[in-house]
C-alpha cells in the first residue's frame, strides 16, 4: 500500500516509503514542485509519480541527495525530455561516469532485501543533468529553496535542501533517524563538521534519508555521537591501534562502528 504524504510545513511534504523506509520530499511553489529524491526502481518511482500528481499537479523539479540507488534509481521514470535532475557534482559524475558498477554494487548489496529490489540489476539510472558546486537557489514560484553541499560525508557529494520560508532542512542521508548512519562510501572524519555547518541554519523540521521526520536537537545529538566516533578514530589512527579495538566501542553498533574505522582509517591515510 502507498505511504500517505505526511505535512511538515506550509507546503512542503514527505513521503515515507516502507520499503527501506526511504524518505521522499516534495517543496511546492506556485511555478513547480521540487521532488527530492527518486525511490530505487522504476515501479518504485511511477507510484510516487502518481502520489505526486495528486498533490502537487504540475512541473517537477528532481533533486538526488547522493549517488545510492535507493535516492536517484527513479530519476527516468518521473522525468521528462526538459526535467531539471540537481545533484552535487561528485553525484552528478559517479552517475554519469561509472552508471555499471552503481548498478552493479546495488544489486550485490541488496536485490535480495526486499522483493521490489529484486530488478535493481536492470535500472538504467539517468544521471542528474544540473550541478551544485557549494550552494545553488532555485525560485519554485514565490518560494525560493537552496541547495546547499556541506562538504565530504556520507558519501562524496552530499546534497542538503533548505527551504527557508519554513525551516525545513532535508538532509538525506547525512542523518539517519531509526536505523544507523550508514558508513559503506561515507568519510567518517569529515562527516561531524559537514553536518554541523549543514544545521546551522535549520529550525524547523529536519527530515532524515530513512525514517522519522525530526527535530534539529535531535540532528544535533546524532551529530554529536559521529563527532565521538570521529575523535576514537583519530586517536586510534594515531595511536597505531588496530581497527577491531577502535570498533569495540563507541556509539552506533558493532557492525557500524567497523565499517565506520574502516572508512575512517582510509580517510586519514589520504
Ligand atoms: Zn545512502
């Protein structure tokens, strides 16, 4: 059964969707709707095209968050010949430049989750067509949103949405809300302080890549416990003590916290 399109503010609505609980954002204007983010498969992406026409009829404007398929997979479905697609420049060129082995890692890490990923081998992703270099304003019609890249996080071109007329700041997969951040191409090192800047001007709702929409003392905390992983694994790195003992605590689980020293390592070791 479809999600139903939960009001954050004046205008601006998320929809949850239950398979890898992936938040969709829609910021309308009198001129377009922004979509920020595209689900993980055509069939995924039709039915948020058509949640989509019954809220907000009219031209869409797409944003992809990163380059993970569960965020741009639904690009084609829902644009059309002339559809602005924004993403950071890193997303724009890992989707353009190496479209196969996004694919192909998709489909390895998680064809088998849910059974609507079970094609994820066959997506074609269409790459964003606009770039983001730090920060870039669109006009929607008597609403202006800013598209804003922080700096190296979750992944290499992470893309904030702030829609300051309301608050709201859409972070993707920087936050995580009822599920850990997710370490497996993030920069664990740089993460805190591309968050930190991210959030300095939100005060309204905060809407996370998966899962409840949030508060920004809540995305303060979360930024608090990477920052605490982020300084176990300087000290570590150097100290010269092994990853597994840097994992063995800390905050997130184990599994986290491994990948996250991993990455973290790498990180440090340029
Ligand atoms: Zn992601």
């Amino acid at each position: 059964m479809n999600p139903a399109w939960q009001q954050v503010a004046d205008g601006v609505h998320v929809w949850r969707y239950p398979v890898l609980d992936v938040n969709v954002t829609a910021v309308s204007g009198h001129d377009a709707t922004l979509v920020v983010d595209t689900l993980s498969t055509p069939a995924q992406a039709d039915r948020l095209r058509r949640a989509l026409a019954e809220l907000a009829p009219g031209r869409l404007v797409l944003v992809n968050t990163h380059a993970h398929f569960d965020h741009c997979f639904g690009n084609a479905t829902l644009a059309g010949p002339d559809t602005e697609i924004w993403a950071h420049e890193a997303t724009r060129r890992r989707l353009a430049d190496q479209p196969g082995q996004v694919v192909a890692e998709a489909a390895a890490r998680h064809a088998d989750d849910d059974p609507e990923l079970a094609g994820l081998a066959a997506v074609t992703p269409l790459a964003p067509n606009r770039t983001v270099h730090e920060r870039t304003v669109l006009d929607l019609g008597g609403r202006r949103v800013q598209l804003r890249y922080g700096g190296r996080g979750h992944t290499d071109g992470d893309l904030a949405v702030l829609v300051p007329d309301a608050g709201v700041l859409v972070l993707g997969d920087l936050l995580e809300v009822d599920a850990p951040p997710q370490f497996g191409d993030a920069y664990p090192i740089s993460w805190p302080a591309t968050l930190a800047r991210l959030l300095r001007d939100a005060t309204g709702p905060v809407v996370p890549g998966h899962g409840a929409v949030v508060d920004t003392g809540y995305a303060r905390r979360q930024r608090d416990e990477l920052a605490e992983l982020a300084d176990r694994i300087a000290a570590g790195y150097a100290a010269g003590t092994p990853a597994e003992r840097v994992a063995a605590a800390g905050p997130f689980d184990l599994p986290t916290r491994r990948e996250a020293v991993a990455r973290g390592y790498a990180e440090l070791a340029g």
